[in-house]
C-alpha cells in the first residue's frame, strides 16, 4: 500500500505541473460528447428495439459504452507503457533495489491513471445527463463495483505485456488486439445480439460482453445485483482465471531478467 501511495503521490505532482494539459484532457472528454448526442438522436428510431433491456436510449447506451472503454484503455496500456518507460530510463531497476514490493509498485503506476479516468468519467456522466440520457442514479454504486470487476478483466492482460516487455525488451500487440476485439464484439457502440452468425459466439469470450450489459442494467436500467448476477459470475471468473494468468507471467519474466542478468541492461 505505502508504494501504491507513493507512486500515486508522484503521479499527482507531475500531473499538477501540467494543469492545462489536466484541463483539455477533461475538456477533450466534454465536446466528444456532443457528437455522441446528435448521432444517437439521429439513429434512436433506427436501433431503438435492439436496445431493450440495456437502456432503450442510444445516447446513454453509447455514453456508458465510451465510460466503459476510457477505463479498459487505460488498464490494457498503462502498465506496459511504465515498465517500458522504466526499462528504458533505468528507473525499474531503481525500484526493485529499494524495499519496495513488486506488486505494490505495478498498483503505484496504473493508480493514478484509473483514479483520473474515474474524474474523466464523471464528467461525462454528468454532461451526459444534462443532455438528457436517462440514468438510474440509484444504481450508480453498484455501477462503480461492476466498473471494478471490468477493470480487473484488462488489467492482467496489461500485466502480461508488461512481463513481455520486462523479458524480452519488446512491445507486443497483445493489449492492441484485445481492444480492438472487445470494441468490435464486446458491446460498445451496438448491443451484442445484432452481431451476425459466428462472431456473435466470438463475442461470450469477451469480458466486456458480460461487463457492459451489467453496466448498462445498472446504471440504465436500475437493475439490482441479483438481476444482473449471471452476467457478474462470469465476470469474476474471467477476472479470477486472467489474475492468476497475469501473475504467474510476470512472476517468471522477473524471474527471467534476474537469471538473465537483464534488469540493468537499459
């Protein structure tokens, strides 16, 4: 914990260094929204029927679909893009001579990222509300626990292409693919039931699959935990296999580099 906290601190220093970059980051966040609102009035007539049961309206289908998306970006990119960086600068090896814990340090770099895309992502719900889309607010804590569990699904994968990087002083594609298929067959811009044929198998190995329709229940809809608990069982399941995957990856790339003689190589 007391490395988390301090990486956090860090982070928050050097971010409040750039406050205008802060300030666009948010704003950039607010004006996306805006065509977001006039595609969804365009198309609402359109889609209207296939939203059933994840919201009915487009504009906060698409709205939490964005949320959702900011928050798996981040867990997929920001681990292996600080191992990488630390690699490089020799600052990794820097910290694993100190008393410092592993994991301690890899909850320190994705923390701050996730605590601002939490700012980032009530800036847009509540810019999404003035604008009109219908949010259940009584389902906003369960909401953040399902936005938890999603995280939790991407954040392995982002530790095991920072294992990549630590073991073999290469960037992979492995976060690049996973977006790309959990956007195109997780449910962000359209529900998962009008993905024609075979793909739509595709779609039940993606953790947003599950993830998103919660969300979507939840915070859309006003659905309790006992309504969407199919959906979070298998959620935590993929979350459980993905963790153990993650840390058994990272733990024999340590290894690795210590055995290789590679950690001060940078």
């Amino acid at each position: 914990m007391r490395e988390m906290l301090a990486l956090l601190r860090v982070q928050w220093l050097t971010a409040t260094t750039y406050r205008l970059r802060m300030t666009f980051s948010v704003a950039g966040i607010l004006v996306g929204i805006i065509p977001i609102f006039f595609i969804s009035q365009a198309l609402q007539s359109m889609v209207g029927d296939s939203l059933v049961g994840e919201g009915s309206q487009l504009f906060g289908f698409l709205v939490v679909g964005t949320v959702a998306l900011i928050f798996i970006t981040s867990a997929l990119t920001t681990l292996p893009a600080a191992i990488g960086s630390g690699i490089s600068t020799g600052s990794w090896e820097s910290l694993l001579a100190t008393p410092a814990r592993v994991w301690g340090v890899l909850a320190g770099y994705s923390a701050y990222d996730l605590g601002w895309n939490g700012v980032k992502a009530a800036a847009l719900l509540g810019a999404a509300a003035l604008l009109g889309a219908q949010v259940a607010w009584e389902g906003l804590l369960l909401s953040t626990g399902i936005l938890f569990l999603i995280v939790m699904a991407y954040l392995p994968v982002g530790v095991i292409a920072a294992a990549s990087a630590l073991a073999f002083r290469s960037a992979t594609p492995l976060p690049r693919v996973v977006l790309m298929a959990s956007v195109f067959l997780g449910g962000v811009y359209y529900p998962t039931s009008v993905i024609p044929g075979w793909l739509r198998d595709l779609s039940t190995f993606i953790p947003l699959t599950y993830g998103l329709r919660a969300l979507r229940r939840a915070l859309l809809e006003g659905w309790t935990v006992v309504q969407i608990l199919p959906d979070l069982e298998v959620l935590l399941l993929f979350d459980a296999i993905l963790i153990l995957i993650a840390v058994a990856a990272f733990s024999a790339a340590l290894r690795h580099a210590r055995r290789a003689g590679t950690l001060a190589q940078y």
